[in-house]
C-alpha cells in the first residue's frame, strides 16, 4: 500500500511514466495479481474476436448479400445498402435532404442548450421553439415551395427526433406548473397535482401511451380525436412532465426558505417570486438530474415501435427484414446501437462535467 | 361594485376561486370521458361491469405459471400475466442486483483492469435503449439451431431456437404453485410480525425471523416436491430429444430469455452505478481507522465499507426496482406475456376497454406499492440509530 502510494506520488512529479504506475497497480498483491491475469486472459480472448468481426473478416459494401454468407465477419453491407431507409424511414426519397436538415437543427438545438450562456428561461425557450418549429415545417413542408409530406409518411432518426423534441417543449411547461402545483398552498390543487403525479409515475410508460394511441378515442368526441402520432405525444409529455416535476420539486425544496421570505418581505407577488427567485434557483439545483430526466427521455422513445410507429428501431427491422439481408439482423440492431450511444453517452458525460463543476462551489 | 374589488383583492377569495376552478375543470374533464366512453361502448353493444371476467377467453397464452386452457375465464389470464410480471421482474431484480454489485466493487477497485471492463460494461448497458437490447436478444435467440442440430452442454442441458432445456426437478403445476405461495407467505410473516406480533423487533431477532421463515418455506418446498412425486418418473426430469421436440425437463421460451437476459444487463449496469457512488459516498476517514484498527482489507470492505454505503445505496436502488419491474413491460415487443401483453389482447378480444385498463392499472399500482414499502421498511432497519449516528 505504502509503496503504491508513494509511486503514484512519483508519478505525479513526473519522476515515473504512467505505463509503470498502471503495472504495479495491477501486480499490488498476490490477489490483484490474479484478478488482472484473468481479466488480460479475458480480454485477450475477446478482443481479437470482436476486431475480427467488426473489421477485419467484414464485408463493407456489396450489392446484396450473397458476399456475407459463410463469412465470418459483420456485414457492414446491409448499413451501406440501407442507411437511408433506417435514417429517413419511408420519406420522399428526393425529399431526404430536408428530414437530414431537420435532424440537424435539432441536433444543433441540444448543443447550444449546453452552452451556459443560453441558459436564461427566454433564450432556452425561444431556442427550443425555434429549433422544433424548423424541425416541423422543414419535414411537413408546404411551405417556402416546398412540398408537403403528412406525418404518417415520417420515420427512422427523425422521428425518434420529432417525438422526442416535441416531448421536450410541451413536457417542460407542464412540469413547471405541476411541480408548483404540487408546492401549492391552496390544498386542492396540491392535491389533485400530486394525485395525477403519483398515478402516472406508477404506471409504465408503455401502458401511458397505449392508453393514449388504442382507448382514447373512446373517450373523447369525434372533433378531439386527431392524429394518433400527437396523441401518443401528448401522453408521452406528461410522462415526461410527472417525471420531471419530481425533480423540479426537488430543486424547489433545496431553497433556503430565507429566499422566500426576503422576497415576500421586499413584498413581491407569487408569480414575480415565482418567476424571478423560486424557478432559477429551482432549475439550477436539478440542472443534473434534469439531463439525466433528459437522457432516459431519449432513450425511451423507443418504445414507441411497439404502439406501432416506423421510429427508427423499426426502420432497422424493415431494413433487415425484407429482401435478402435477414442474416445480417446484428449489424443493423449495433448500427442503431451506435447512433444511440453517441447522443446518449455524451449528453450523460455532460450531465456528469456539469454536476462536477456545480459541487466545486459547495465544498 | 366596490364590495366586488375588495373581495377580488382577498388572498383568501381568489384562493377557493382557483381551486374551485381547477376542481370543476378537472370534474368535468373526467365526467365527459365517462360518458364519451359509455355513448361509445353502448354504440357498439358492449354491456360494460365485471361480469366478462367470468366468460371463458378462447385464446391462448405462450406463457403460463399457472395451466390454463383457452376454456379458461377471464380471471384466470389477469392472474397469469400478473404472476408472469412478477416473476421476469423478480428474478430479473434479483440478478441485476447481484451482478450489478459486483460490477460496482469492479468500478471503485484499485486494479486498473478490472475497473476498465467494468466502466466499459456499464458504459455499454447503460446507454442502449432497453427495448434495443430485448430485441437483438430475441433475434440472436430465435436464430439458434433447430433441436434436432442443438447445442448440447453434457447431453442434458440443450440450446435451440425453440428455447433452452434444462432438467428440473419434476413436479405439477399444482405443487409449483403451492411451493410459490409458501414463499409468498413466509414474505408476509416477514412483513407483517414485527409490527402485528412484536416478533423480531430488535436487529438479531430480525435476522432469527428472516432465517426461520426462509428455513420453513424451504423444508416444506423439499417435502412438497419429494411428496407429490410421481414413483414412476423419478425426482427430476432431464430433456430429452423425442422425434422434432424435446420432451421432459424444463423449457425456458426464448420470449422470457430475452427480457430477461435485456433486464439483468441493463439493469444491473443502473445498480453498478448506485453501488459505485455508494461505496465513494463512505468517508475516507472510517475506511482509516478500520485499517488502523488492524483489520484485513476484506474485513474493512465487509463490516465497515459496505454497511456504511447501504444507507446511500438504498433509496435509489428502490426507484430502480420500481423502473425496473415496469420496464417488463417491453416484452410485448417480442411476445412475452405480461400482464400488459395480456391486458392488451384482452382488450382487443372483449372490448371491455375501461374494465381492463382499471385492472392493468391496479395491478401496476400495487407492485409499485409493495415494493416502496418493502423498500422503506429496508431503509428504516438499515437507518443509523441512536447513538450510532453521533460522529459521522
């Protein structure tokens, strides 16, 4: 211990390169020894197979499978061959630079929320309203000249992207007014905000949407209807909202109550309290689990496949599942795989950056 | 007109306003769902009530805890897609938990390897939609070999694209069942005698109580099985391949594998996560002094480390649990038959929409229920009492 110690002192004073230090860490003690013998085996063992798979034995591009089959690598083909489908679903094949821009600027808009200068009630709004309604007309057209595609022509990344925006901007407002409901001080509402959080954050998402896309219709007159796509958001927005407002009421409560009073006794009203001391301190005290609450938002839209949306996991089925590419099921479901752990991933790396950085002022 | 503008500048008067406004909003929203619903269900000559859950079903189900026929009622499905629930989600819970554990320790160890594979699993489970990692597991199990080309591990487990055979110990439905509310009971007599009978109030008698009650339910399980045995097939069933089907043992359908093969991944890399930041939340100072102490690293881990980490691993992991046990739900996606599977096709094939979503919705509700509670009873008994949190 002592000696390990007092090389990763030396390493710090840059008297022992790095390469020597992770040595003696793995060959410590008789049994750190054995833990890393048998990790290097297990890694020796696994990573030629998965090299092998994924680079060198692959099949790039081909014009069909014939060149996968007996192969003992990935056939990254079926990507090349398919990207477009599994990306732009069933959109207007000419038209997939528009479902391409519209995936973009929403991509754009998720960046630039990372930015702290934006990080004002207004300049995030108008930012998020912004992005989705480019989202929207760039994809729906009818436009500046351009020609309109209905929804139920959309799929793959983008919608995924559409369902997972448009969730983002109404799901946050709702959450606001649920999260101050439920800290009312007038009792009914108080209550009936935490009926309608506590029902909905105990049932599973999938029974929300279901709810949503197959029963509502019965429930509402003919004129409410509408389409099925805005149903299932509306219902996934105030999963999302029931989710969010838990967190945002948590952020709430970690105000010191001092804030209030001094706002109360400088005799502001309860929406200039609201607007002006509560909410910023509110959404700066959940800022991490507020990504979070964001990352598994994204996470969940896939679930929608099974409601019976062409999202991007069900692009990948069709991509695979019809003609002759239903051997090569793997390299589509890790394509996708892919695509999801780049978005997820950095956003949950941010998410820790930031949680980092806000600790550093409190300690 | 003056008295008007005074009682609107009432705090107290605008207050019963909006809340007698939200209420009758909230009112009228639900009552004219209410009757939208039934205009529509009358239009379309479904009598609404409870009576269907006598009526038998006349579809089956892929999978069943309990036996059932297509002549079976109503009832009896409800029963089978809430027990098939609970049963993924439990044994999922289960096994996410222990590896996740594991891959925690992994995460905070010293050796740098190990932390590496275990920061590279967590990364990887982590970030790839659940209902993703189901469906490449349900794709990969349905392209196994055929039975009669099974992967066979000592000519008595075999591994094909119908399911994995296993021998088991043989018994009826009827003696599964009784087993399993055996177990059911000796839970609530865990639950329920501290505060009811003022048995095992203290730490150790607790421990005493646990260790009866599981010790009971065992021995009556083993005598149960030896009981009802059939003389003539012996104890346990080892598959067999009969013609294009295995018969004997016990089948476990590709359906149940992949959810719950989907379940422990994901899940145990969000558990791997809370037992890391529980195990960092242990103040350095304690770990110190247990090693001044005297005591072997193992013991310092064992009786300081991971009791102290408890209390920060606790809390969350039970809105795991809950997040888990819903996310069953996704085995609709390749076809296992949970409760919301079963709610669904119920629905399409009845109609008695309202009836049924009141069903689905209690039953969720209470497993949500159940396991806050079991969950907050754990965290009260693991709670630093007394003198013991003076200080940390």
């Amino acid at each position: 211990m002592s000696a390990l110690a007092a090389s990763t002192a030396r390493y710090r004073h840059g008297m022992e390169p790095f390469a020597t230090v992770l040595v003696r860490r793995m060959f410590a003690t008789w049994h750190d020894a054995a833990i890393s013998i048998v990790c290097l085996a297990f890694v020796i063992w696994l990573l030629p197979k998965l090299i092998g798979w994924a680079f060198l034995d692959a099949v790039w591009s081909a014009p069909n499978a014939t060149p996968c089959i007996g192969g003992a690598g990935a056939c990254w083909a079926v990507i090349t061959a398919r990207w477009r489908l599994i990306i732009f679903g069933l959109y207007p094949f000419d038209q997939h630079w528009r479902s391409g821009l519209a995936c973009l600027a929403v991509v754009v808009v998720v960046v630039l929320s990372c930015v702290p200068a934006l990080w004002r009630p207004v300049r995030l709004s108008l930012l998020w309203l912004g992005g989705f309604l480019t989202f929207y007309f760039l994809m729906r057209g009818g436009v500046f000249g351009l020609s309109l595609v209905g929804t139920e022509r959309w799929g793959g990344m983008a919608l995924t992207l559409f369902i997972f925006t448009a969730v983002a901007v109404l799901g946050m407002p709702m959450a606001i007014i649920l999260a101050l409901g439920r800290q009312s001080e007038l009792p009914a509402i108080r209550w009936l905000a935490g009926l309608l959080i506590d029902t909905v954050r105990a049932l599973p998402l999938l029974t929300v949407l279901f709810t949503a896309a197959v029963i509502l219709p019965f429930a509402l007159p003919d004129w409410l209807i509408g389409d099925k796509l805005y149903r299932v958001i509306y219902a996934f927005a105030l999963f999302f909202a029931c989710a969010q407002a838990e967190i945002i009421r948590g952020g709430l409560q970690a105000i010191h109550a001092g804030q209030l009073e001094a706002a109360k006794a400088l005799g502001l009203g309860y929406w200039h309290r609201t607007w002006h001391i509560v909410l910023p301190q509110a959404f700066r005290n959940s800022l991490p689990a507020t990504i979070n609450q964001f990352v598994i938002t994204f996470k969940e839209t896939s679930i929608v496949i099974i409601i019976g949306f062409f999202e991007v996991l069900a692009s990948g089925h069709a991509a695979y599942g019809t003609g002759d590419w239903t051997s090569a099921y793997a390299e589509v479901y890790v394509f996708i795989a892919l695509i999801y752990f780049a978005f997820v991933f950095s956003l949950s790396r941010y998410g820790a950056h930031l949680e980092k950085r806000m600790r550093l002022g409190h300690d | 007109m003056m008295e008007l503008t005074a009682l609107l500048r009432s705090g107290r008067f605008r207050g019963w306003l909006y809340q007698t406004a939200v209420v009758s909003v909230a009112c009228l929203i639900l009552i004219s769902f209410v009757v939208t619903a039934r205009h529509n269900l009358v239009a379309q000559g479904i009598t609404t009530g409870f009576d269907f859950l006598q009526r038998s079903t006349g579809w089956d189900i892929p999978f069943a805890l309990i036996s059932y026929t297509i002549n079976d009622p109503y009832w009896r499905v409800f029963l089978i897609g809430f027990a098939n629930t609970i049963f993924v989600g439990t044994l999922g819970l289960i096994f996410a938990t222990l590896f996740g554990t594991f891959i925690g320790i992994a995460r905070v160890a010293r050796n740098p390897l190990l932390n590496a594979l275990g920061t590279v699993y967590v990364e990887i489970f982590r970030n790839v939609p659940l209902i993703l990692q189901g469906l490449l597991w349900y794709a990969i199990l349905t392209r196994l070999p055929s039975p009669r080309q099974a992967i066979s591990i000592w000519d008595s487990i075999f591994i094909t694209n119908r399911g994995l055979y296993i021998p088991f110990v043989a018994m009826s439905h009827g003696t599964f069942l009784f087993i399993a509310s055996v177990f059911v009971l000796a839970g609530f007599a865990i639950a329920l005698l501290p505060r009811l009978a003022g048995i095992g109030t203290s730490r150790s008698g607790f421990r005493r109580l646990v260790r009866t009650a599981l010790l009971t339910a065992a021995a009556i399980a083993v005598a149960a099985v030896i009981g009802a045995r059939d003389p003539q097939a012996g104890l346990i069933t080892i598959p067999m391949l009969k013609g294009l089907r295995f018969e004997g043992g016990l089948r476990v359908t590709p359906e149940f594998t992949a959810l719950f093969v989907a379940i422990v991944c994901f899940g145990s890399a969000y558990v791997a996560e809370i037992v890391r930041g529980g195990l960092l939340s242990v103040n350095r100072g304690q770990l110190e002094a247990a090693g001044a102490l005297g005591l072997r690293p193992f013991h310092v881990y064992w009786y300081v480390r991971i009791p102290l980490a408890l209390r920060a691993i606790v809390p969350p992991m039970g809105n795991q649990f809950v997040w888990l046990m819903k996310a069953t739900t996704i085995g609709i996606a390749f076809g296992f038959s949970d409760l919301f599977m079963i709610t669904s096709t119920a629905i399409n094939q009845s109609g008695q929409t309202i009836e049924i979503l009141f069903i689905m919705m209690s039953g969720f509700l209470l497993i949500n229920y159940v396991i806050s509670t079991a969950m907050n009873a754990l965290n009260r008994s693991i709670a630093l009492k007394g003198y013991e949190t003076k200080g940390t």
